[in-house]
C-alpha cells in the first residue's frame, strides 16, 4: 500500500493547480524551508516534488476533477439548446444568456434597443446533433472497424500486381520472391 501525501506535499499541489500559484510560489507557501531563500531554488524543490509518484498522481486526480467541473455535461447543453427554443422572443431582453447580439441606437424618439436572440433553428441541429440524430453524419461503413484494414490490403494487393515484377536470378516472374514485399499490419480491436 502507498503511503499518503504529507501536509505540505497537499498543500503545495492544491496551491500550485486550484490556486494557480507558480511553483516556488506553491512550494514556499507550503511551508517548504530553503536555506538560500532563493526563488529558483524553491522551483526547484517543487519541480523535484512534482516528479514523486505519489504527488503526480495527486496532480492528475486534481486536474481530472478540475476538468469535470468546468466542463459542461451534455444534459447542461441540451438544457440550454432547449430552453433557447422554448422562451418566446418577446421574453429575451439584453440581460439574458439567451441574447446573442444587442444593437443600441439613439433617434429622434430616444434610444431603442434590438435585441437578436439564439437561431432557434441552429438550436434544433445542435441538438440533433448531440442526439444523434443526424443521418448525413453517418457513415454506413463507420460501424464496421475491419473496413480500414480490408480497405488496406485490397490497395496493397492491387499495388503488388500492377507492379513490374523484378528480375532475380533467374526466377520466373511470377515466383513470389520477385515481387515487391507487402507492408505487414498490425492490427488491434479496441473498445
């Protein structure tokens, strides 16, 4: 079993990738003590800290859960697209995440505001296309992961045999020595 991350490793890595503190920053603040007080050498120390097992796999489950949480989920997404088509226009005014463009203008009976809200239209194929929905995405063949490959050998071997056969040492022609070698391929199927 692994050991844990000590107080100050903790404290370091969430200061350097939650706060967005540099490393000599992160690692001072830590409570890490360097006798030169110098900052190099702070960065140093961090970058030496930063290649333990323990404290890189501490770095990577951070950034992960970091990652997660900016990102949007895809019900978030399709909530927005949907509730772009569903609020009437007359209810989008300059102030909603809904308002794409606002157009300020100043006449003679005062400023007027225009509002142009989300295509709603975009919104529908947008969705759809996060569904999955879209048929002209589709490729018929996409299903089939041995397409590559057959596609592969069927040009290989076209190529072998509109290829002029070599002379060698008086082979006949078509003796599979005086042919040009095929590329092996490697191939793997992964789920």
């Amino acid at each position: 079993m692994s050991r844990q991350l000590t107080t100050k490793q903790k404290r370091f890595v969430e200061n350097h990738i939650n706060r967005g503190m540099s490393i000599a920053e992160s690692v001072r603040r830590a409570g890490y003590a360097v006798k030169s007080q110098r900052s190099e050498d702070y960065g140093s120390l961090g970058c030496r800290i930063l290649k333990t097992e323990r404290v890189s796999a501490y770095v990577s489950k951070l950034r992960e859960k970091q990652f997660s949480k900016d990102v949007l989920s895809i019900s978030e997404k399709r909530s927005f697209l949907a509730r772009a088509l569903r609020t009437p226009l007359n209810q989008i005014d300059e102030n909603s995440d809904l308002a794409q463009e606002v157009t300020i203008s100043e006449g003679v009976n005062g400023t007027s505001r225009k509002v142009k809200a989300v295509d709603k239209l975009r919104a529908i194929e947008l969705d759809s296309r996060i569904a999955g929905d879209f048929h002209a995405d589709r490729n018929e063949n996409f299903s089939n992961p041995f397409l590559f490959l057959v596609t592969l050998g069927r040009e290989q071997s076209q190529a072998i045999q509109n290829a002029r056969p070599v002379e060698t040492a008086g082979l006949p022609a078509s003796h599979p020595a005086s042919l040009p070698d095929a590329i092996p391929i490697d191939a793997e199927l992964v789920e």
